[in-house]
C-alpha cells in the first residue's frame, strides 16, 4: 500500500509518537488527529499544523459517538491512543477502558467505514519479562501489569476483526521508544527524559530497583519508520511484528551514558525500591521486521541519547521547569 493520498487517522496523534509519525505522512495526506490531550500537546503539532493537511479533534476514543464523527471518510488508521503502564498500576479501570474498549470502538467504525487499513501499534509490555532472548514474535504473552493486559486485549481485539470480518489489521510492537517529544512528566515520564532532565539539573538518576533490569530502547526515527514500513506492507496484514534496536541495556548503563554524555560522571546513582510490575528483561529478536520490511533500526542508544539533549538545548526547553513537573515515585 502507498501512503500518499489518503485520510488518515491518528489516534494519540498529539502525544510523543503520534506526533513524530504525522511529521513523516502530513506533506502527502490528509490528517485528522483524535486525541483528548490528557497526555499529548498541541505544541507537538506545530510543524504539521503549517502544512494545512491537519485537522484536529478532541475527543475520547471510548467515546463511541465521538469515534464515529472522526472515522468518516478515513481510508487508514493508525492507533496509538493509550493510557501507560504507570498510570495502570492505580488506575486500572480508566486504563482498560481506553486501551481495550477503546480499541474496539474504533475498530467497529472502522468496519463500518470500509477503512483500507487499521494498524494497531501495541506494545512490548504485552510480552511481560523474557522467559527466552532474544523474544520474537511467538515468545508467551505474560503481561506484568494491567497497562500490558489491556495492550494485548487491543491487539486480540485487532486480530480477530481481520479473522472474522476482513478488516485489513496488523499490529506492532514498538519496544521502549525514547527522542524528541518523549514524555518526562508525571505518570508518562519515561526513564531517558528523567534521567536527563534531572542530570541537567546537577540531580542524579534514580533507578528503582538494582538497575539490572534490561530494556531495548528504539530511537523515534527509527520506531517510526519501523511503523510506516509495515503499514505499506500487504504482507504483514493479520500478523505481528516487533519493532526496536534489537539489543538489551541495563537501566544503570542508560543512567551511566547519560552523565557522561553530560559531563556529570561526579554524580552518583540513586536506587529506591522496584516499582511494582517491573518487567526484568526485554530484548527484541528483530529478524521478522528484517526479513518482510527491510527494516533496521539505524540509531545506538549512545547516539540518540546525544541526538535527545541537543533537541532539548535547540528547542530551549527550561530543564529547571522540567525539573518540576517530574514526580520522584511517578506511579
């Protein structure tokens, strides 16, 4: 499929990789964003809203109606609204709603609507830790928390529309993407954006936990055009992919890049108590996304943590106002 002359869809399209992905699609397509703005901001959306493609609506995706009135005439959806795995911990009932009910109001519309394609974007949450490394597609689906449950109730949802009813769906796991736009705030702050702000403000890193805990971290380029190359892709229709770097790092080697890349090497690591649900290891096995995209992540952890503070000194984003908008304990 070529994504170019087409209504798209983007739920969550304000939010970190919603956003990032729009940038790539705005100059060929018409986009329609929905999104409530409870996590994302329109400030991402500044670079698309020049190209007059954009059309934005706020609005609830477990809102039925409100789906309804965004589907109309869209050709390809790109899902990506979500509640995290943080704010799952004391808000499972909202999580569910959103990640699971959410799903399936919009893939209800979507049938009803004739929509081209529905590309679901998951998460490796779904997973729950490695039983065996590196995890292809087929590794068990051991979810640690409600976030993970919920993700992977969308996905059976996605799955089984393209089973029973022929919608066009796939659906993509992105393992721990990080860059410009990634969240530092309250219960979405993710690890680099914490670790940076806070180094940046002479704070050291806190880990919860011994740090031995493994993530494969994905820079948004690359996470992105992982994305894009499988919704072109009639090959991937009714199946699962992972999408990231393709090598695990310890979450105290995330902190120790930082300080160096900061200067900051005289400040030493905080370790608090493991947050509750805390995967242990994740580690992509990338050969399917190699074998039916084509795709290879491009960009080192060393390199996109560099390419991440300088989008922050370029864009005069104030670190000590960051600083105060980051809870300590963000769950």
């Amino acid at each position: 499929m070529d994504i170019k002359n087409k209504k798209i869809l983007v739920t969550g399209g304000a939010g970190f990789i919603g956003s990032n992905l729009i940038d790539k699609i705005i100059k060929d397509n018409k986009i329609i964003v929905l999104d409530d703005f409870s996590i994302g901001s329109e400030k991402n959306l500044k670079l698309s809203k020049k190209s007059g493609n954009l059309k934005i609506i706020k609005g609830d995706i477990v809102n039925l109606p409100t789906v309804k009135n965004a589907m109309s005439g869209i050709d390809i959806v790109f899902h990506l609204a979500a509640l995290g795995v943080r704010k799952s911990i004391n808000n499972p009932f909202s999580v569910h709603q959103v990640n699971a009910l959410g799903t399936l109001n919009l893939l209800f519309e979507a049938r009803k609507n004739s929509v081209e394609r529905f590309i679901h974007i998951s998460s490796s949450e779904v997973y729950g830790s490695a039983n065996y490394v590196p995890m292809d597609e087929n590794h068990p689906l051991n979810p640690e928390t409600i976030y993970g449950a919920s993700k992977l109730a969308g996905e059976m949802y996605a799955l089984s529309y393209f089973r029973t009813y022929d919608l066009l769906t796939m659906v993509i796991r992105p393992f721990n993407t990080y860059g410009p736009r990634s969240h530092f705030e309250g219960s979405y702050g993710e690890v680099i954006p914490r670790f940076v702000i806070r180094a940046m403000n002479d704070l050291p890193p806190i880990i919860f936990g011994n740090g031995l805990q493994t993530r494969d971290f994905t820079y948004i380029e690359d996470t992105v055009s992982g994305i894009l190359s499988a919704a072109k892709r009639d090959n991937l229709v009714g199946d699962v992919v992972n999408i990231a770097f393709g090598k695990e790092r310890s979450i105290k080697e995330v902190a120790q890049i930082v300080l160096k890349k900061l200067a900051k090497n005289n400040l030493k690591i905080i370790y608090q108590d493991a947050r509750p649900g805390d995967v242990k290891r994740h580690f992509a096995d990338t050969k399917k996304a190699k074998r039916l995209l084509g795709f290879r992540a491009k960009t080192s952890l060393e390199k996109g943590i560099e390419k991440y503070i300088d989008w922050l000194k370029t864009e005069k984003i104030d670190v000590k106002k960051a600083l105060m908008e980051i809870n300590e304990r963000n769950w």
